[in-house]
C-alpha cells in the first residue's frame, strides 16, 4: 500500500455542516400574557381601564358587584367597636373585688364568717369570667371584620404585572361565571421572547445564559439571552427549539415582528442571572451540563471527557506528595553529599 492510498469508504471522516452561515428565522411574542380572571363569581360593576392602557402590577383593573359585601362589613365594623359590654364586666368586676375587700377585713375583725368570704370569692371569680369572656368575643369580632375586609378586596380586580391591556372580554353588568372566569388579557412587551428552531449540533454548542444576536429587517441588530433549550429533538426535522429573551426596555421593538439570528455566540457579555421562578423551573444556568449531552453524540462527548480525566489523574498520582521529579533535583545538591576526590584521606590511628 503506497502512501498516497485512500483508506477505505467506510473509514472516511466525518465532516459536520457548517451551520455558521444559515440564519433561522422566529418572530417575537410577549414574555408574559396573562388571562386576567375575577377571583370569585359576581357581576361586572366597573371597568376601569381601556384595551391599549398602561397598568402597574397591583392597579385596580376592575371591580365585581359588592354592596352585599359593604354591608357585611359594616355589620362587622360596629360589632368589633361595641365596648357596652365590656365597660359593664368591668364595673361588675371592681364591685366584686371591692366587696370581696370588705368581707376579708370584717373576718379578721370577726365581723363576717367564712361562707360570707366564700360567697364573696366566687361572685369575683365570675366577674373576671365575664369580663374573659367579653374579651374573647371582641377578638373574635375584630378576626370577622378582617375578613369582610378581605372579601371585599376580592371583589376588586388587581393586574399582577406592569403591562399593556390588550383585549378586555367581559362587559358591565355580564356575569362572571366559574367556566368563564377571564375578564381582560395583559401583555407585557418590556421583554419579549423569540423560539428559534436550531439544529440539534448548533443546539448543543449553546447554553442558557449565553447572549446570541438577533437581526431585524428594518431596525438594528439587538442582543438575545438564551433561557431554554428544549432537550427533545423533532425527527422530522431533526431540529431543536431555543428560546431567546430580548429586552425591549425601551419599547422600540415590535410583537410578532420577523427575526433571524445564526446562533453566534457574542463574546464578553456577562449573561445575567436566572431569577428564582427560573431555577425552580429546572432553567439551565451557564457552564452547566446542556440536555443535549443526553444524546448519543453527547455521550459519546461526555466519554471523551471522561477518558482525559482518568488519563490526567493517573499521571499525578504517579507523583506523590513530597517526593521530588527527577527534573526538580538540584545535580550541586547530589555532588555536595558525594565525598571530593581531592580530600586526602585521614591517616588511620
């Protein structure tokens, strides 16, 4: 066999695609779109904003039908401030302690017997029951005015997130029912997300934090943070979906606008961190493990790594602790301990 032969068909290796120069394309959606719905059943008494208005996480959107609610809690509010009873327990109470006094004294000047002390005892202690007693209804009257209070807060509409009104469903005086709960739908278009189709190889060289760029048709080019790379491959097109998160701070990007992006990594942009919501929902950080490692040219990947490793420890351990290389040892250092030829010997005695 000469040196210039092929090695067989079979053999020949593999060259993978070049997926640098194809763009893919996607089109932003909200971040976030929430299905406002009413908390209880109820009919529609007020609305308060219009499609296309700017609301703060916490506004009142709406407001349910709560004049029954209002006189529940009126009713609560008098009770808990009733102090009738309680003054009179009170009275009763420093009247059975003053007689209680009275009988004690005139037993030690022999002026009252024992059973008068004992009826005097009792009639105090069922004083300071009474006035207990009291005490305990007006906590209880205070709790029940806290919750008429919360009923009739639930009976307001509040918008969880800062964003836009974009479609409101229900009207005044319609009846919000439990299988139609949903009042109003709230975008919130700060951020936006994008779902590009990548190939599984160009997938695999990514990782959630990394930031991508992202091009637009007719604005300048933008900066995307990978939150998700979808650990299931479509066989039909043997593809993986990425979403991306694009800031639109400053509201200069359009919903459902075309974009494309190669996947390119942009370099030296410090990926921020997950938030909580994102780690309990198993979003991958940078530097870890990518779900795509899950596939046999991960594994396969992941052997490799595996083999370097034990190859690179076996090598250390070769070399233990405290004990020096042949390369570290000083030759002076072995000629000093080695006696000089040129030292007469000592004459024996």
């Amino acid at each position: 066999m000469t040196a210039n032969a092929q090695p067989p068909s079979n053999q020949l290796p593999r060259i993978e695609p070049d997926y640098q120069s194809n763009e893919y394309e996607s089109f932003t959606e909200p971040l976030r779109q929430i299905e406002l719905a009413a908390p209880e059943v109820g009919v529609m008494a007020d609305i308060l904003v219009q499609e296309g208005t700017l609301v703060k996480a916490g506004q009142v959107v709406a407001r349910l039908d709560d004049q029954v609610y209002q006189n529940a809690m009126l009713v609560a509010k008098a009770a808990s401030e009733a102090q009738g009873s309680l003054e009179a327990a009170k009275r009763q109470l420093e009247n059975a302690q003053y007689e209680l006094e009275g009988y004690r004294n005139l037993r030690k000047q022999h002026n009252a017997t024992d059973r008068e002390v004992q009826r005097a005892e009792t009639s105090f202690g069922i004083a300071q029951a009474n006035v207990q007693v009291i005490e305990d209804e007006a906590r209880v009257r205070a709790h029940e005015l806290q919750r008429a209070e919360a009923q009739l807060d639930r009976r307001k509409i509040r918008s969880p997130i800062n964003g836009v009104v974009v479609e409101i469903r229900k009207d005044l005086g319609e009846f919000v029912s439990p299988s139609d709960p949903v009042i109003m739908t709230i975008v919130d278009l700060t951020q936006l997300r994008a779902i590009f189709s990548f190939p599984m190889a160009k997938a695999k060289q990514l990782r959630s934090g990394q930031s991508i760029e992202i091009s637009f048709s007719k604005r300048p080019a933008s900066i995307g943070v990978v939150e998700f790379i979808s650990p299931m491959t479509k066989p039909q097109t043997a593809t993986c979906d990425v979403k991306v998160r694009i800031d639109n701070t400053k509201g200069t990007l359009a919903c459902g606008e075309l974009c494309r992006s190669t996947g390119k990594v942009v370099r030296g942009t410090g990926a921020p961190k997950p938030t909580t919501a994102q780690q309990n929902s198993g979003v991958q950080r940078a530097g870890d493990q990518s779900p795509l490692d899950q596939s046999p040219l991960g594994q396969r990947s992941s052997q490799q790594r595996s083999s370097q490793q034990r190859s690179s420890q076996q090598r250390s351990s070769q070399q233990r602790p405290g004990t020096a290389s042949p390369a570290s040892v000083d030759p002076a250092s072995v000629d000093a301990n080695r006696p000089s030829d040129n030292v007469a010997a000592s004459p024996t005695p």
